[in-house]
C-alpha cells in the first residue's frame, strides 16, 4: 500500500467490514497494516530520525489515553463524548495502519449507544484486545527499526 | 512560508508538520485551538493556517471566527481540516471565515496543492498590501490647492498665509507641484507685443533719420 493510501486513510472511510464477534481470535500480523506504516519511509527527515518510530512512540502514548475516556464516557453514558474520543482514536488508528482498532473505532462510531450498552460494551473490550495485539506489533516494529 | 498547524490528535499533528516541512514551509504545531489563537495573535504570525475543526476548547469554526474578527493587517489564508462529509459543516466553516477546507483523509497531493493556492493567495495580498503602502506614502507628498484664495483683482496677486501678496505664478509654484514655462499667448501678443513692437520699430526708424 502506497504512502498517499495511507494519508488517504482508506481503512477510515470504507464501510465496515461484516460484524467481528468481540472475542474473536486474530493473529498478530492482522493487527497492524505493515505495509502501510512502512510507506512513512518516504518522510523519513534528514536529520537521521525514524519518522516511524517517533509516529509509534506518539501513537503507543495517545491511544491508551483516549481510550481511557471512552471508557470514562461510557461509563457516564456520556455519548456525545465517547463519540468524539472514538473519532480521535480512528484517525490515528488509520493513520498509522491499525486497522482493527481503527475498525472497532467505525463500529463504536455507529452503533447507537443509548440503545445497546451491552453492545458497546462488547466492542470496548474488542478495542481494548485489538490494540493489546497492534501494541505488540507496534513496539516490535519499533525495537526492529532502534537496531 | 510560515504556518500554523492545529491539531488535537498527535499523529496526524506529526505527519501533517512532516509534510509541510518536506515542501519548505516553517510550520509552528499547536494542539488547541487556544495554543493555535495565541499564536495566530502574535506579531509576525504565520500567514497560513491549518487547522482541524474538531478540537477540545476552541474548535477550528471558532478560531476561524476570531481571527476573521481581528484587525489584521494581512489576514492569514485558512485551511479548515474537516472529518464530515456533510455540506452543512463545510458551508460553516467557509461562513466562520475559512478560505478552503480539506475532508480527512486528505491526499497529500491535494493538501499540497491547496497549500500552493493559499500561498499564491498570501503573496498576492502581502504585494497589494505593499503596493497599498506606496501610494500612502507618495499621497502624503502630493499637494494641492484647495479652497479660496484670495486674489488681486488688478494685479492678479495672491494674499498668502503670511498676509503677504505673491505673484501667482510664486505662490502657485510653492503650493503645488507645477513649475512654469514661460511664453505668449496669441491675444497678448495681439494685444500687447505687437502694438510695443511695432512701437519700437517706429522709434527705431525715427531714430536713424537725418538730423535726428
């Protein structure tokens, strides 16, 4: 996948994909778009940075702390806030290839949450386990490239 | 050319700067639109904008809203970063004082051409601007007559402020840019020239006569 792939965020706006089962069991390699964080090469900075270690590093401090406010937010049924947590971390999600949770994101973004708590409660607890595995994913990719 | 970056989520905030840098610009990142605002404030601020219309305190409407408001010399050019697809949000925020907007996910060739555009747009108004400069400028040299003079009615002289009579040529010189050339008309030379030439001549000829 090409870097303008990536900024054009097609994980973001496809339409979701069939329901995933909250608990289902994914592989590793489903987790993050490597191919799609990889394409950052081309920013990569004069200056001898990796761009994409610095974008994980950024993405590893984030995400965790806007879905602490979702979680935050469903629990006093703040859905107006949840919502807009849930925008945040899809974005970023995208951007940086982690798709599943970018995924959970869309579905969370949808559902009608006055209506189904259960249901979203299903899908935190599939966010949650979905960006356990992309961290795992993420930190390796990170360790491989501070080699 | 400089620009200002608002963006509440850090990696796009991140990959946004990565870009702008890469095509030459100075960018300045915030991450509220409150950072965004302070800087947009300052003396020598940046004279492009982009800014994410969903951010926490002052959103992107707002922020487009205060800076439109502002009494800037050169108003920076705006490009609104908006996640919804819908008319209604663009409509807003080109009424809130926005002069383009980019849906996310933008294409970063898109992002790069619009940029151009704002860049071609502030160049245009910083030489209009100049140009504008100039001419305040050159206008405070430029004088003029205006008013009543009060003038001889024989001699045809002007009563100056110093309650002095100039000659007109004199005084319209010293209130004006005119400088005078000087020659005849053809009534005054009818009228005048003439009758002291032939005047002349007479007495010229009188002069060279015998016993004179």
């Amino acid at each position: 996948m090409s870097f303008e792939q990536i900024i054009n965020g097609e994980n973001q706006e496809t339409p979701p994909l069939a329901p995933v089962p909250a608990r289902v069991i994914r592989t590793t390699s489903d987790a993050v778009d490597m191919e799609l964080l990889k394409a950052f090469e081309e920013l990569q900075s004069d200056d001898g940075s990796d761009l994409i270690v610095e974008l994980i590093d950024l993405y590893l401090k984030d995400a965790p702390q806007r879905m602490l406010a979702i979680r935050e937010a469903a629990l006093e049924n703040e859905w107006g806030l949840l919502k807009r947590a849930v925008h945040n971390l899809k974005g970023s999600s995208a951007n940086l290839g982690v798709r599943l949770v970018a995924e959970t994101c869309i579905k969370l973004e949808r559902i009608e949450c006055e209506h189904s708590t259960e249901g979203v409660r299903k899908l935190l607890q599939q966010m949650d386990d979905e960006f356990a595995r992309a961290s795992e994913v993420l930190l390796s990719e990170r360790q491989r490239r501070l080699q | 050319m400089r620009v200002v970056i608002a963006e509440d989520d850090a990696v796009s905030r991140r990959i946004l700067e990565t870009l702008l840098r890469k095509w030459g610009h100075e960018v300045t990142t915030t991450q509220d639109g409150e950072a965004a605002w302070n800087v947009l404030r300052e003396p020598g601020a940046p004279s492009l904008a982009i800014l994410d219309i969903l951010m926490p305190g002052i959103d992107g409407l707002e922020l487009c809203r205060r800076v439109r408001q502002s009494p800037n010399n050169i108003p920076p050019y705006i490009i609104l970063l908006t996640a919804n697809h819908g008319v209604p949000e663009i409509v807003k925020g080109i009424e809130a004082g926005a002069n383009d907007y980019l849906i996310k996910p933008y294409d970063s060739d898109e992002l790069r051409a619009r940029v151009q555009v704002g860049v071609r747009m502030v160049e245009l108004q910083t030489s209009l601007a100049e140009r504008v400069k100039e001419l305040e400028v050159a206008l405070t040299h430029v004088k003029k007559l205006e008013g009543i003079l009060p003038i001889c009615s024989y001699c045809k002289k002007i009563r100056n402020d110093l309650d002095s009579w100039q000659h007109v040529e004199s005084y319209v010189a010293a209130h004006s840019q005119v400088e005078f050339s000087h020659g005849i008309c053809p009534a005054c030379f009818e009228n005048t020239v003439k009758p002291q030439l032939e005047s002349f001549q007479i007495s010229q000829a009188l002069a060279l006569e015998p016993g004179n």
